[in-house]
C-alpha cells in the first residue's frame, strides 16, 4: 500500500521566544487565579444599577419580620451589594418616562407606550378625541413594588387608567366649542392637581400634562349650525317674550296712569267746583250786604230829607222841586231871562200861606 505523500514540516526554535512564552504563559495563569475569584465574588455579591435606574432590595431571609422582604430605603445608582441567593436587587427606570394618547401612526414609538386618543363625552353630546401627553417619574420604588410588583403594572394600573379617567371626567364638563376656550385652561389646571395626587399616593410624579390636538366627529359643524340655529330662535324667542312683558308692564303703567290722572282731575275739578261755589256764597253775601247797606243808607236819607222837609225852610225846599219838575217836563229851547234856581231870589218872596 502505498503512503500518502506528506509535506515537511519545519520549525523555527528561538530561545528568546520560547523564555517570554514560558514567562508570559505563567503571568496568565496567575492573573487567572486573582481574576476568577474576584469574577466570583462580582457575581454573587456586588451588582450594577445604571445612572438611569432605581432599585429596591428584596431580602429572602431574615430572623425579624422588617429585616427580610421589601426594605424601604430606595437603592440608588451604582455598585450595590447583592448576596446571591439571599437578596435581590429589582431596578426600575427613574428618568421621565412617556405615555401617549393618540390616533395617529406618525407618533408611534418603540421608547414609550402609546394609546388610542381618549374619547371625551362633553356636556352637549359631541365626542371629541383628545391627543394627551403625559410625562412622569418613579420616585419611591417600594410603593410601586409593594402594590403592581416588578414589572411596569404602575404604568397601567396608575398612569393610563387614571389619565383616561380624569380626562374624560375634567373636560366632559365642558362643552364641545370650549375646548379652544378660556374654560379650557381651568379644567386642564384641575386635572393635572387631581392626578399629580393619585400618582404620589403610588410612588410616582407627574411632570406634565400635554393636551395636544382635538378632533372632532365629521358631523359636528352641520350639527352645530343647527344647534346654533335653534340657540338664535330659542334667544329670539325669549327676548320676544321679554319684549311682550315689557310691553304689558308698559301697557299696566299707562293704564294705570291714566286712571290717576282722571281721578286727580275729578278731585281738582270738584275742589275747583267748592271753591267757586264759595266764591259764588261769599259774593252773594257781600252783595246781599252791600244792598242792605244802601238800602239802609236810602232809608237814612229819606228819613233824613222828610225831617229837613218838616223842618224851616220845606216851602222853598218843595217849590225848588216842583220848578225842576216842571223843567224836566217841557221838551223843546225855553228862554227865560231868569234863572229858576236861584235861591237868593227864591228866599226873597213872601212865604206862603197855608
């Protein structure tokens, strides 16, 4: 049979070479002894906690109730001790995490959760999809450890249950037109207070609220213009009314007016009647006593003139009389070279006989 041809084979032997491998090959395996233990000792008692993480220690065995399970004080970031097998070191992430409410596939992300936007009833009937950002932080890892475990149950069971809920419960009083309101403002103010203290009581802070879009049913312009018709006919119809109470209040005055003036006029003009019935009373009076007073003052001179007719002096008296009679009776011009009147002339004749 014959052998397969084989090819030489050469070595080079340097004596340097073969010192430095032997001393190199010993460094090595001394630096293996001191390494292997201390790998060891790195894996089963001392763990790493990234800058970005924190921890909570859960201890399996104990002699007293506090001193094994949850311990309370928060582990922080770096190398930490960690007995394998007798304790354990459970990290939560401590930076600002995300949770986003929203419909739209173009903000999706692998860093953060993301939701359907939360769908607010408002107090008119019309559904509104609320884009909402919500930023918070883990601050005590043993409430969220003792209560949703090691896991991101927090993050259901607190962030996204509650924000849903207190959405929809602080805007959904408000109406569908308000959302790009001033009212908005306080409602917002309001339910970042209201789940900033739900989170604390779970061990987590809120940062911040994000209310960022708002999206609208299809049919809420051409319902709102109805409604805003019916709001205009229900106002117009209201100021009619009102213009009609006022109308009748109005109507109520005149009327009312009317019957004061007409029965201020029947007083004035029966006060009018009395003062000229005593204007009347009073005039007759004074006439009444006007004429007894001539009346008297006639009989006085009657009186008066027949005692001066008894008295000296009547014979003249009466033919004084009797002349002016008889010129009072002649009608046409008399001439007479005398005059009748005079007394001097009179007084001069013999008296007559009787």
């Amino acid at each position: 049979m014959v052998e397969a041809f084989k090819s030489p084979r050469f070595r080079v032997n340097f004596p340097f070479l073969q010192k430095l491998q032997g001393r190199v090959g010993k460094l090595g395996f001394r630096l293996l002894l001191l390494l292997v233990p201390l790998v060891l000792l790195r894996a089963c008692v001392l763990t790493y906690i990234p800058p970005d993480s924190i921890g909570v220690r859960q201890v399996s065995y104990g002699l007293t109730e506090g001193s094994k399970g949850l311990q309370k004080e928060a582990v922080n970031p770096g190398y930490r001790r960690e007995i394998a097998g007798y304790e354990r070191i459970h990290t939560f992430p401590r930076d600002i995490q995300v949770v986003e409410f929203t419909n739209s596939p173009v903000e999706s992300s692998l860093v953060h959760r993301q939701m359907s936007a939360i769908n607010v009833p408002t107090v008119d009937g019309y559904p509104v999809d609320v884009d909402v950002t919500v930023l918070y932080r883990l601050i005590d890892p043993y409430k969220v450890a003792s209560k949703f475990g090691f896991s991101k149950g927090y993050e259901e069971s607190v962030v996204i249950r509650f924000t849903d809920f207190l959405v929809k419960r602080y805007l959904g009083e408000l109406r569908a037109e308000q959302f790009y309101h001033e009212a908005r403002l306080a409602r917002v103010l309001a339910l970042k207070a209201e789940l900033a203290r739900r989170m604390a009581q779970n061990g987590l802070k809120l940062v911040d609220v994000l209310i960022r879009q708002y999206d609208y049913p299809a049919t809420f312009q051409s319902l709102t213009e109805q409604k805003k018709i019916q709001d205009q006919k229900v106002l117009a119809n209201r100021e009619l009314t009102k213009q009609e109470e006022v109308q009748t209040r109005l109507n109520q005055v005149i009327a009312e007016g009317n019957n004061l003036i007409n029965v201020k006029t029947s007083e004035f003009n029966a006060q009018i009647t009395e003062i000229n019935a005593k204007k009347d009373l009073y005039e007759r009076q004074k006439h009444a006593e006007g004429d007894l007073l001539i009346k008297s003052a006639e009989a006085n001179g009657t009186e008066q003139v027949n005692r001066a007719l008894e008295g000296s002096g009547s014979a003249k008296l009466l033919k004084l009389r009797r002349g002016l009679a008889l010129l009072n009776g002649i009608k046409g011009p008399i001439y007479i070279n005398e005059d009748p009147t005079d007394l001097g002339k009179i007084s001069s004749d013999k008296p007559e006989k009787h």
